[in-house]
C-alpha cells in the first residue's frame, strides 16, 4: 500500500515540476537577428498575468516562429513582423477623422513625454509611448500630413488611453494587443510561406531548446534590491518602519560600530606600571566542590 502511495505521489512530482519550473523561473528571449519592437513585445508579454492556456499557446507560437523565420531571409523576416505589429497598433483604437479634442499635437507630445520619465518594467509599452513621440515629430514637419486628421485621431486615442485609464486596464489592453499581435503574425507566416514558399507548417514539430536559433531561455534573474528586501527577518517587517540598521541584533557586530581612537585620546597609550612592593603568596587557596 505504501509502495503504491509513493509510486503516485512521484508520477506526480513528475508531471508538475517541468511545468512549474518553466513557468515560473525561465523566460523566452527574442534574438538580436529580430526586430527590437518584437524582442521588447516577446518579453512584455511573459510579464502579464498569463493563464496557463495562453503559456502553452505561447510556447506553441514560439516554436512555430522558431521554424518559420527558418525559412525566409533577414528582409522578410523584418518587413512581416513589423508590419503586423504597426498595422495591429493603427487599428487597436478605431479611427476617427474628426478631432476630438482641442489639445494639439505638442501638447500630446509633451503628455506622453512624461510617460517616460517613470520607469516601467513593460518595455513594449515604452517602444510604443516613445515610437509615438518620434512619429509626432515626424508628423510636424510633414506639411502634407497636417491636411489630415488621420494621424491627429492615432495621437490622442493612445494618449487619452495611457493618461486617462488605469493601470490595471493599460495592462489589460496592451495584453490583449500583444496577443493579437502574436496571433496575427503566426496566420500571415502561415500564409506567406504557403503561398511563396509552398511550405506548410501546420503540423510543427517541436524545437530542442538548446537548437533554438531566434529565441533562447534564461532563467529569471530577481533585482539585488529585491533580493535584499526578502532578506529581512518577519521581526524587522513587524518593526517597521524603525531603521534596520539602528537594530542590532543578538550575535551580530556591525564592522563600523567601533574604531580605535586616536592615539592622543587612547586611554591605553600610558598603562599602569607594576607595583614593585606587591608580594605575591607562598600558597594558594585549594579548591572546594571543583570550584
């Protein structure tokens, strides 16, 4: 009966371990041969909060990228990644040839500006706050394109989303457009490679990790910050918020708790001299009890 027990509790140990080591510890990352828009969009995505259907389907997606960019040249690569992630970004918000608000573009420059100066840890969502900048700029000193409002909507629909919603829903979204994105780039490779190449990889095989060209894995590494923050005891959490280094606690010295003096300060510079009338005893007293 035992034997059986543990034979079982071992299966199990079996199936969950990879899973949860995977899931938990190691990140994919895209190679440099890749746009730096989809290198920042395949880390975002890793950071939001995934079910463990969408970490299985992305894993899927990557081993399927993996084969497909196989497949083509550094020119194709490039041009379907990045014209899936610009064609998703134009069409996340619906477009509107009206203005809709009396804000001008310098000033939704200048709000998005201050997007940046609070670091995140959601590059994708810099690359897109940033490239939206650049595109500004670009858009006033195009004289041609002020004739149209197209732009203008493109502009204050992503500035009135990431200055007027909430964290929890800029997240939401921007999940939802990595997603897509991801999706939408694995049915036009389908397509291209179908139609120019005459390749089919509907039915992939899965890629050997360590024969990955296009992504590797890397173990999630915690900041030193954090790392330090865990290191705290339950007690010096429960006594914040007191320094922790005015506490000292018992067994401990801190190295710079004390230092010699200087020598004109040092009591010790002129010890005391033996007395030479001090006679020292012919016995002495004999122990009691061990004592």
């Amino acid at each position: 009966m035992k034997k059986n027990i543990i034979k079982n509790i071992s299966m199990i140990l079996i199936l969950i371990i990879p899973t949860y080591s995977f899931s938990n510890g190691f990140k994919y990352i895209a190679d440099k041969k890749l746009p730096l828009e989809f290198i920042y969009l395949i880390k975002s995505y890793q950071n939001y909060d995934l079910m463990k259907k969408e970490e299985v389907s992305f894993k899927g997606l990557i081993s399927f990228y993996e084969q497909a960019f196989r497949k083509i040249s550094k020119e194709e690569r490039f041009h379907l990644i990045k014209s899936q992630i610009y064609k998703n970004i134009i069409n996340f918000f619906p477009i509107s040839y009206k203005r809709k608000s009396k804000l001008d573009v310098n000033e939704i420059k200048e709000k998005l500006e201050q997007k940046l100066t609070t670091r995140s840890s959601d590059p994708f969502k810099e690359w897109l706050i940033s490239a939206l900048i650049r595109d500004i700029k670009l858009f006033n000193k195009n004289k041609s394109s002020k004739r149209s409002n197209l732009y203008y909507s493109l502009f204050y629909n992503w500035n009135s989303f990431f200055n007027n919603s909430y964290p929890q829903e800029i997240n939401r979204k921007l999940k939802y457009l990595s997603k897509k994105i991801l999706i939408n780039l694995k049915n036009r490779l389908s397509d291209f490679l179908l139609i120019s190449k005459n390749i089919s990889l509907k039915e992939q095989k899965e890629i050997i990790l360590k024969e990955m060209i296009f992504f590797k894995i890397a173990k999630e590494t915690i900041p030193m910050e954090k790392q330090e923050i865990d290191k705290k005891s339950k007690i010096l959490k429960i006594l914040e918020p007191i320094n922790e280094k005015s506490l000292i606690l018992p067994g401990t010295i801190s190295r710079q708790e004390w230092f010699p003096k200087d020598q004109s300060l040092n009591i010790n510079v002129n010890p005391p001299k033996p007395d030479p009338n001090y006679i020292p005893p012919k016995s002495l007293p004999s122990p009691t009890n061990d004592w």
